[in-house]
C-alpha cells in the first residue's frame, strides 16, 4: 500500500494510499470525523480484483484542515482531486455515512470516471435537513465536544457492541479539531440531498447496518434501480463491527453490476 498526497481544488492537502494495478478503482471516502485509515481493512480483500483508494477529506487524517468554505460539495471535489491524481477513468465510490453524498457530488463532477456509488450506513433516506439543524448541532459540539461525541456513538452503535472497538472508534474520531467539526456540521444545514441523487446517471446501492430504517420507497421515487442490503445487528462502522461480512456483503454488490464482467477481474 502506497501512501501519497495532492491538492484539492483550492490547494488543501489531500493524503490518501492506494493498493493494487486495476483498471477499475474503488475509492473509499470516509465519514465525518473519520479518516482513511477506518478502509485498511479494504485494500486486502479488493486489490487483488481492483485499485484500491482511499482518502482523508480535508480536515480528516493527514490532509490539510485550511479550507475557507466547507460543505458536503467541497468533499466531493477532494474525491474528483485523488481520482484526477491516479490518472482514475474508472471507479467506483463508496462511502460511508457522509461520504456517501460527498461520492455522489464526486459522480457530478466526474461523470465520464465513475460507474456507480456505493453508501455505507448512508441513505437511509433523502430528507433535507433545516438550515437551523446544523448550527445547533455545531453550537452543542462547541460547548460540550465528548458530550457530543458519546451522544453521537450512542445513536449509531448498538449497545452491546464491543467496548474495545468502540472505545477504539470515539478514540480515533475525537482526533478531528473541533473547528473542523463545527464548520462541517453548519454546512450540513439546508444540504439537499435528493437534488443531487435525482442528478446521478448511474446506479446507487448501499451496504447498511439496521440502526435506522431505509425508506425505499422514497429512495427508488428518487433513484430508480436502487437497492440496498441490511446488515442485521450492525451499526454505522460495519467494515469495523464485521470486517469478513461486510467484504462478502460489498464483493456481492459489485458483482452485479454489468462491469464486474470486464476484463479487469477475474
């Protein structure tokens, strides 16, 4: 696995690693507060059969946090930056919690490079949330960031989940600075998702834990052809919660798209 950087759009430092020669790639985007570094356990079980990427958004991991403007489209330019790096003319993007809408403003931007999207414990609906949203949330991480952050972990993960992996998870995202989280959670508000997912010329699948319902019927009014499989008893990590099934569970969904039959696999 190679480690390497770029620059986005508007010269933010963009690290992420790459594994495997593929001619299709599967570049994974990480959600909020997260980082690249949540996928190792993708590159081993894809770069036999695909190029295998992923990334830090800005403000995450190792990638610059001096952004002036921030917002689930700039992610998405981050996403077009690495792909526009490795010299990417096929991909595949998955991403998990809002890497998945940042996938699909990636797929807006770069529509002759992408084949479909993928989200992880993502769309589970198309609701716009209230500008006003996300500066209380913003507000409420500002004055209370571990309180936040418990309070967060509780909604998206099953009680009983592992302690060790769980502290592990709260551990590894309470490293994103605060200011990054702020700014991220202001951006949020007003967001309309089903705009960009009615925008999309190519199919939309998610590989999801069952914390939160999918409302397929919205979903499909929206995007036509989608689907979506539901890992029971799992959160919102599950290439974490259950690495094995979770590779099985996404492995099945590229298999079944019209591409798997290139010459690029096996």
């Amino acid at each position: 696995m190679l480690n390497r950087t770029t620059s986005s759009f508007d010269g933010v430092s963009i690290a992420y690693s790459v594994s495997g020669t593929a001619e299709i790639a599967l570049v994974f985007i990480h959600g909020g507060m997260s980082d690249r570094s949540f996928w190792d356990g993708q590159h081993a079980a894809f770069a036999d059969r695909f190029q295998v990427i992923a990334l830090d958004l800005a403000g995450h991991g190792e990638s610059g946090r001096n952004r002036s403007e921030w917002g689930i489209p700039q992610f998405g330019r981050d996403v077009v930056a690495v792909m526009d790096a490795e010299r990417v003319s096929h991909a595949v993007l998955i991403g998990n919690s809002l890497g998945g809408p940042a996938a699909v403003e990636a797929a807006l931007f770069a529509p002759a490079s992408v084949l479909a999207v993928i989200g992880i414990d993502t769309f589970h609906n198309l609701q716009t949330p209230p500008a006003e949203h996300g500066q209380k949330t913003a507000e409420a991480w500002q004055k209370d960031p571990q309180g936040s952050m418990d309070l967060m972990l509780r909604m998206l993960l099953h009680s009983d989940m592992d302690a060790a992996l769980y502290e592990d998870i709260r551990r590894r995202m309470s490293r994103t600075p605060i200011e990054v989280c702020c700014a991220m959670f202001r951006s949020f508000g007003g967001y309309d998702p089903a705009g960009a997912v009615a925008k999309l010329h190519v199919p939309l699948r998610c590989v999801n834990g069952d914390k939160f319902p999918v409302n397929f019927e919205e979903l499909r009014r929206v995007a036509p052809g989608f689907d979506a499989v539901v890992l029971p008893h799992t959160g919102h990590y599950p290439m974490l919660e259950c690495p094995e099934e979770f590779n099985r569970q996404l492995g099945e969904v590229l298999s079944r798209f019209e591409f798997s039959k290139s010459s690029a696999l096996p």
